[in-house]
C-alpha cells in the first residue's frame, strides 16, 4: 500500500505554501484521513512517506508513526 506524508495545521487556518505546519500525519496516498483517524484537509500539504523520519516532516504525529511502522518494520 503507498502512503504519503499530510500536513495538519492549527484550526482555523487555511492551508497556504507558506502556512506552519502544526503536525504531519500518515496517510494512504490520496486520501485525507491520516492513520491516526484525524481528518485532514483536502489541500494540505503531502510530501513523500520517504521523508518521515527527517527534519522536514516533524514535529510527526506519533501513533501514525507507530501505525506505519506496523505496515512497514524496520529491515
């Protein structure tokens, strides 16, 4: 299954390039709901699931985190 890595951002604000990011999830490719279950919106910003785990993708959620390590051990 493909993933990708979606932007959450403090509620109320829309999502724009140059809007912090409050979180990142999880999610499967083209879907908004991460895998901790939180909706996210439609044009946050996505980033490939390779990035998870670098400094471009946190502060990271962690029971998504904990989810994908699940569908993806460690080698």
């Amino acid at each position: 299954m493909e993933h990708e890595i979606r932007a959450e951002y403090e509620e109320g604000v829309l999502p724009h390039e140059d809007t912090p990011v409050k979180l990142w999830h999880m999610t499967r490719v083209g879907s908004t709901t991460a895998m901790c279950g939180r909706d996210l919106a439609p044009a946050a910003a996505t980033r490939s699931a390779d990035a998870w785990g670098g400094s471009g993708a946190k502060p990271f959620c962690r029971q998504c985190g904990v989810l994908y390590l699940g569908e993806h051990p460690a080698s």
